[in-house]
C-alpha cells in the first residue's frame, strides 16, 4: 500500500493503541477511520481472521514522501499488477511509471483527468504490452450486464438519460479534494457516460454542453466556483450513418438529502428507434421516405432493488445495496458474485491470460472491456463538460478515422 505520509500506516492497520481517533487525509488516499475502525476491525475480526497484512510504501517512521509508488513499483517483476485508488490528478503519472515498468494495471475510475494523458498511457501501454483497466464497476452489474447486451436487439441509439447522487455529507469526507483536483462530473458522471459508451459503439460523440449549479456545497464550507451539480449534454453521431444523431443527457450531484433512503440514487433510461417502412413518397415519385418509430426503451434503477428494509432506529424505509458485504455460513466473505468483486477478477484473469500468452491486448479490447482504448470517448466527454463549464460554451469532439482523437 503506497501513501504519501507513512506515519498513517500503523492505525490504518490497526496496530496503534484502542480509542486513538485517526483521520487521514493524504495525497495519494483518503482514508476516513473513527476510533475502533481499522482493518483489523472493519476487515478481518468481521471476515474470519481475513489475512489484512501489507507492505507499506514509505516506511511507517517516514513523514513524508510525494511519490512513494516509485519505490514500491520497483519491487515488482514485469507481468506484475497493481491497483490505483487516488485523487484523479495522480492516476496519469502511476499508470505512466507503472507502464513504463511493464506493471498492469487497474485504475480506479476516471481513468485520467485529462485527454492527452489517455492517449499517452495507450501509446505506453502498446509499447510494453501492459494491460490497463478501468474500474468501471457498472458494466459488471448483472442488470447493466444485460441490458448492454439487449441494447444490440433494439435498433439505432436515440436517448440517453442518467442521474447519479450522493449524499452532501460526503462534502466533509471529500473536502481534501472536492472541487480543487476534480468536480462531480468526473466523480459520478464518469459511470454512466461509461455505460453509454460501452451500450453504443457504432457511435461516437461529437460535442458536450455543460451546465453546472451552484451555491449549497459552498454554504457548507467547500471551496469557492464548486458545482453542486453538473449535466453534460452529449451529440452523439453514428459512424456509418452521419446523418443519424443520439442525444445524452448525464446528470450527477453530491447535495442530496441526507434521509433519501439510499445512500446513492443511480438510475437511466435509454431509448432506441429503427426505420419502420421504407416506401416512395407519392408526391416525389422516385423519392424514398423512411419512417421513424421506437423499437425500444430500457430503464435501470440501480438504488432500489426490490429490497427495502423498515427499521425504528432509521425513522425512515431504507432500500439496500444486497451486493456488498454479505458473510457465508462460515463468516467468510462471500460476495463474490457483485460487481465490485468481480471488476478484480476480470482484471486479475485478463493479466494471467496475457502472461500465458492465451491473448493479446488487442483480444482484451474486443472483448469489450474497459480498457483504455474502449474507454476513450469517455475521457473525452468529461474534459470537454469541464472545459464547456469554464469557458460557458459547447466543445467539440474530433474523432479522424485514422483513430486521432481531439477537443475543438
């Protein structure tokens, strides 16, 4: 585990004296623990003795190192793997270094803050061979799963529409970053543009107007120009057929109230068409005119899943997240079946094929994993929502044909 202050690592393990109150807030993670809530407490002790062990980067006696993963890459062998959970503005230069290593690796999402960073890492990644992923956990969610896969009966993409909250609590754990190395947009938008992306690949997006609110995170102590919530409308274009436009509406906020019922609501409808009847036109004999309908729609609540809990202690009806930390019946973990354990294990199998030679990167981006390449309009739509809400106009996307990506 890498961090730049290693004076942390002692109650993050949970080896420092009971009922010392710890609080971390550092560069490279942010690490929120109460007295009593470790590792060894949150983890282990609830887990069946989980093993919770781990080397640290810098050393615990170290106050202060600014790039610790240097040192802690170094000790791995080519093939290796690791994961980065930081603040957004660090993930470019530890994939880099990382890269440059032949070390794979899996990258919590967004992949990068900014366009130019993405393409470098895959120009990188190519030329070391390494594996990059991005932990877009939505896609592994079994009903996102399946509805990527109906999306391909229903036509051509028409609408997209997503909103994502969390509560504004979230503010005060957030305040070391929040606003100042990214926004929310970036935060919780880059889900559902993902999803988006990954539901219609015969499309690319050709330019983002942002809209931004303004004023509640402020009176709660956040930093000045913070939005409360920001919206990307995205034109989308079909490769093959110019003529053919989609629109994406993509809407996240960290000012919600705090007795919603769910810690985060999470939600989208798409929508499809398909040329219904094609005939000639009796007042332009020759003239071909094609009828529009909806073949289809698809809508996913993610928040609400049918299981809802009533409790006094709550005051209120609560629905949750069934996927989480659920125990066997031994006191192991067993939730190796939800999305957030298995974004892992898809990376962790993709590196292990890669190193026995049983596929190439080309093979792991046609599978249609996200990886930097499938990725890409993502990135792009983030930077140009940030960019359109500071210069109070669209940005275009280019997308050439020889695969050059670029913000006009």
């Amino acid at each position: 585990m890498c961090g730049t202050t290693g004076a942390s690592f002692p109650a993050i393990r949970g080896s420092c004296c009971e009922g010392y109150p710890f609080e971390c807030h550092d560069d490279q993670f942010m690490i929120y623990l109460p007295s009593g809530e470790r590792l060894q407490n949150n983890i282990s002790s609830v887990y069946d003795n989980l093993d919770v062990s781990f080397d640290s980067f810098p050393s615990d006696r170290t106050s202060r190192d600014p790039q610790p993963y240097k040192a802690a890459i170094d000790t791995l062998f080519p093939g290796d793997g690791i994961t980065i959970f930081t603040s957004d503005t660090i993930h470019y230069p530890i994939a880099l270094y990382a890269s440059q290593h032949a070390i794979h690796v899996l990258i919590t999402k967004p992949a990068v803050k900014h366009f130019f960073e993405h393409q470098e890492l895959i120009r990188e990644s190519r030329k070391y061979n390494v594996f990059v992923f991005i932990e877009h956990h939505k896609l592994f969610d079994l009903a996102y799963a399946d509805a990527k896969a109906t999306a391909k009966t229903l036509g051509d993409f028409s609408y997209f529409y997503s909103y994502v909250s969390q509560p504004k609590s979230h503010l005060e754990t957030f305040k070391a970053w929040a606003g100042k190395d990214s926004d929310i947009s970036y935060y919780l938008n880059s889900h559902h543009v993902d999803v988006c992306e990954s539901m219609v690949p015969d499309h690319k997006p050709m330019k983002v107007t942002a809209s931004g609110s303004r004023g509640i995170a402020e009176d709660l102590g956040s930093m000045a120009g913070i939005e409360d919530t920001i919206s990307l409308l995205v034109e989308w274009q079909k490769r093959l057929d110019p003529a053919r436009k989609a629109a994406g509406v993509y809407t996240a906020s960290w000012i919600a109230p705090q007795r919603a019922g769910v810690h985060s609501n999470q939600y989208f409808h798409c929508q499809y068409t398909q040329p219904l009847v094609s005939h000639c036109s009796p007042a332009k004999p020759g003239y071909l005119h094609a009828e529009m309908a909806s073949k289809g729609e698809i809508r996913i609540d993610q928040a609400r899943r049918g299981y809802d809990v009533a409790e006094d202690s709550q005051g209120q009806l609560m629905w949750y997240n069934p996927f989480e930390y659920a125990l066997d019946e031994k006191g192991n973990f067993n939730v190796q079946t939800g999305y957030g354990y298995i974004k892992f294990e898809k990376f962790v199998n993709a590196v292990a094929a890669l190193k026995a030679g049983n596929v190439t990167l080309h093979g792991l981006e046609e599978r249609g994993l996200p990886t930097l390449k499938n990725t890409i309009a993502t990135t792009a739509i983030l930077e140009a929502g940030r960019r359109s809400l500071g210069q109070c106009r669209s940005v275009g996307i280019l997308d050439d044909a020889d695969g050059t990506w670029g913000l006009q």
